[in-house]
C-alpha cells in the first residue's frame, strides 16, 4: 500500500462525544491497569478472569457507542453525499466486529 499524506479519513466530534468516549477509554484503562496488578500479585485465576470478562464489556459497549454515533454521522452524512461505498464498509467493519 502507498504512503498516502492526507489519504486517512478523519471525524472531528462534538465535545460530547469526545468526552464520552475519553471517558469509557480512561476507565477501561484503569481496569486493565488493575488486571495487570492482579497478575503481579498472584491473585486468583478465576478472579483476574471475572475481571477481563468485565473489560471485555466495557470494549463492547465502547464499540456499541461509537459504532452508533458513526451510523448517525459518517454513514448518514456519506449517504446522503451519494458515497454509496461507505455502505459495504460499514459492513465490512460489522464483519470484523462480529468475529
């Protein structure tokens, strides 16, 4: 693939939803930070589990979130735009999220 400048697209947010999003991210973070401790300090392999199971719905629910805010802007904005390609990209980003 070639080195593209000003090839990657962009979305600038509403500070809403920047915020939002930051949020989510700095608490799962933190809950990654503290499963990382878990591991250091021998703790008990089936609560270090609960916990990851616990970061793993804390990504999917960052996923639904801004998966969502997408669909109402980017996609909504591309197809009103007559970009119909945004549409099998939007599936071909479901595809992958549903593995």
């Amino acid at each position: 693939m070639e080195n593209c400048n000003g090839c990657r697209k962009t979305k600038q947010r509403s500070e809403n939803e920047y915020k939002s999003l930051i949020n989510r991210l700095s608490r799962i973070e933190g809950q990654v930070r503290g499963v990382r401790k878990m591991v250091e300090t021998d703790a008990y392999c089936t609560d270090i589990l609960v916990q990851v199971s616990a970061i793993s719905a804390a990504l999917n629910a960052f996923n639904r979130e801004l998966l969502a805010e997408h669909i109402r802007t980017c996609v909504t904005d591309d197809i009103k735009a007559g970009k119909d390609e945004t549409v099998e990209e939007l599936v071909a980003t479901l595809q992958k999220l549903m593995k």
